[in-house]
C-alpha cells in the first residue's frame, strides 16, 4: 500500500460555529492528528493517518460528546463511501 494513502484530510460540517470552535479545541489534543478552521464556520478540515483513527470513529466520538454535525444527502453519501473505505 502506498503510505501516501494511510494519510487522509477531510472536511468536518459542524451544526454551528460554536460546536466547531469546541470541537477544534478538543481534537487539537490528540496525538498523530491535525486540525484547522476552515473559511466556513462551522467546518472544519482534518488530517490524520488511518493506522490511528478512522473518520466514522472520529464522528461517533464526537457525536457521543454531544456534537451535531450538518448533515445533507451529499455529505451522509460521502462519508459512508470514507467508512467503507477506510
């Protein structure tokens, strides 16, 4: 496998700005991950190997905290496919 395909960046939706203010706060403190704020709001970019995590694991984490995530047809379609995925 390629190590240029266990790195993987994603974008995160959140339902507010606050919650992704938060939630920046709160992945900024875990080992091999980045985050940033993106132009929007309430998103957020990410960037992590999935040898460490995995994005449904990240979103059901979070979830679990109490976050809210946007959630469209387009956006529930494409993370499914990043699960399946990863």
């Amino acid at each position: 496998m390629n190590p240029f395909e266990l790195h993987k960046a994603r974008i995160l939706k959140f339902a507010s700005a606050e919650q992704a203010e938060q939630a920046c706060i709160l992945l900024a403190g875990l080992n091999n991950f980045a985050v940033e704020r993106c132009a929007q709001d309430n998103w957020l970019q990410i960037r992590y190997s999935i040898v460490h995590y995995s994005l449904e694991g990240l979103q059901k984490a979070l979830a679990r905290e109490g976050f809210i995530f946007e959630a469209s047809l387009l956006d529930r379609m494409r993370h499914a496919l990043y699960h399946y995925c990863e």
